[in-house]
C-alpha cells in the first residue's frame, strides 16, 4: 500500500468514526436514551474529534515514514503502536448499550491500523535482513584479500 493510500484510509476512517459518534450521540439524545438532566452531547463529539485530531498526528509521520531506513522506521512502529491502543481504548469505552456503530468504527480504524503495522514490521525486519545480509557481504570481501 503507497503512502498516500495508506494516508487518505486513515483519514477516511477517522472522519467516519466522528460521523458515527455525532449520529449515534444525536440518535440517543432524540430517543431518550440518555437522561435529561445528562451532560451535553457536545462532550463527547468534541472529545472524538480531539482523538481523531490526535491520531491523524501520529499518523502523518507513521505513514509517511514506513518504508523508510534506519531511525524512521522505528518511530513509525512506535507512533503506529500508540495509535492502536489510542483506538482500542477507545473501541472498549464506546463497547456499551446504545453506542454499538460507534464502538465498530473504532474497531474498524483499529483493524487497518494493525495491517498498517504488521507492515510496518514487515518493511522493518527486511531492512534489517538486507543490512545484515549486505553487511557479510563485506566482511566476505575483506576475508579473501
């Protein structure tokens, strides 16, 4: 997957996770299922769109690095990491009555983040390979001089 495709998935599922948790949120407060004298419903579309803000900037570099050498890679593992937890963490606090939409865009966003990193992995650990392999290569080199 190309970076930009990978980029515009991440962004595509975060916008659609702030659509379920606005309509799941409204659908709730029209049917009386959260008490009248509860919070505003704002709280947590607000907090949604502070996490959806949150990842997309873990994600930017992540994504934007994960084909790259060295450092780069590792950092992109590390942010890539904390953006799956972000969202099951979330995915498990959604995971109540009612909010059932919400807690499956969360959940979806987590799904493609893993394929992400598993990626991620992969382009890591064939790097190391390469620079393993590169690495004997001169040693062997040198052995028959």
């Amino acid at each position: 997957m190309s970076r930009l495709t990978t980029f515009v998935t991440v962004l595509m599922l975060t916008v659609l996770t702030n659509v379920a948790v606005y309509s799941v949120s409204v659908h709730n407060l029209e049917g009386n299922i959260y008490p009248p004298e509860a919070d505003s419903i704002g709280i947590p579309i607000i907090s949604s769109f502070i996490v959806s803000a949150f990842l997309l900037l873990l994600l930017i570099p992540a994504s934007a690095w994960f084909r790259g050498r060295g450092w780069r890679s590792w950092v992109s593992l590390l942010l890539s990491t904390l953006a799956i937890y972000i969202c099951v963490r979330c995915t498990i606090d959604w995971a109540k009555p009612h909010h059932f939409w919400i807690a499956v865009a969360y959940a979806s966003l987590s799904a493609f983040l893993l394929v992400f990193l598993v990626q991620v992995a992969r382009s890591l650990a064939s790097n190391n390979r390469f620079e393993r392999s590169r690495g004997e290569a001169s040693v062997d080199e040198g052995e028959g001089r």
